[in-house]
C-alpha cells in the first residue's frame, strides 16, 4: 500500500498478519456481544495466525533451499494441518460447548487469509531466458 507521496505504508509481508490480528479482535467482540466464550474465538482466530505464520515459514525456507522445496512445501503443510486439528480436537474434547465457536473463529480468519494470499506470496520473478506468464 502507499499513500500520495508513493512511499509504502507497509509492507506486502505485512498484510496478512495485520490483518489476521484485526480478524482476532473482531472475533473477540462479536464472541462477547454473542455471549459465546471469548477465549474459544481468540484461540480460533489465532489458529489462523499460526496457520499464517507457519506457512510463511514454509515458504522461505523452500525458497532457499531448492532442492528440498517440494518436501518442504509438502512436510509444512502437514504441520499446519496437524497443528489446526489438534489444536480443535483438543478444544472438542476438553471444552465441547466451545468448540463451534473456535472452529467458526477458525473459519473467519482461514477464510480471509486465503482473500490475502495471493498479495502475501507473490509468485518468485522469473529467470531471464524464461518464459512466464504475462
């Protein structure tokens, strides 16, 4: 983003976890103007940020390291999975009357980092002598 000057109010990196962190406190209020248990939306809305950050991991370290990036790219996104759905079957069994509300929390801020992932890892530039998509 930049502002009339041209010079950049944040970075592209910086979207998605801006934004994921307004998404948690959204999901904090609407839990307490609802009446549902706001420990159980926070934790929902967090997943999503952990989702984030484990995926932005991920994806540097594949790109450093070429030779592996497929079994980077497939063993982070294992990891995600496993941290999500422990973390809710954990909430399900432990806390069953708040397991909705940290899975639609969950859901909420899932679904708007996949709005934010296309801005968040741009596709790396191509190699000159290549072609790409233009």
């Amino acid at each position: 983003m930049t502002h009339a000057g041209g010079t950049r109010l944040i970075s592209k990196q910086a979207i998605a976890p801006v934004v994921l962190c307004l998404v948690v406190a959204a999901s904090v209020v609407v839990a307490a103007v609802i009446g549902k248990p706001v420990w159980a939306a926070a934790l929902g809305s967090v997943l999503a940020l952990v989702y984030w950050a484990l995926e932005a991991l991920a994806w540097r370290r594949a790109r450093t390291r070429r030779d592996l990036a497929l079994g980077v790219a497939v063993g982070g996104m294992a990891l995600r999975l496993f941290v999500v759905l422990v973390t809710l079957v954990l909430v399900g069994v432990l806390a069953r009357p708040a397991f909705a509300t940290a899975a639609l929390s969950f859901l909420a801020g899932f679904t708007a980092y996949l709005g934010l992932r296309p801005l968040t890892f741009a596709p790396a530039p191509a190699r000159s002598g290549q072609a790409g998509a233009r």
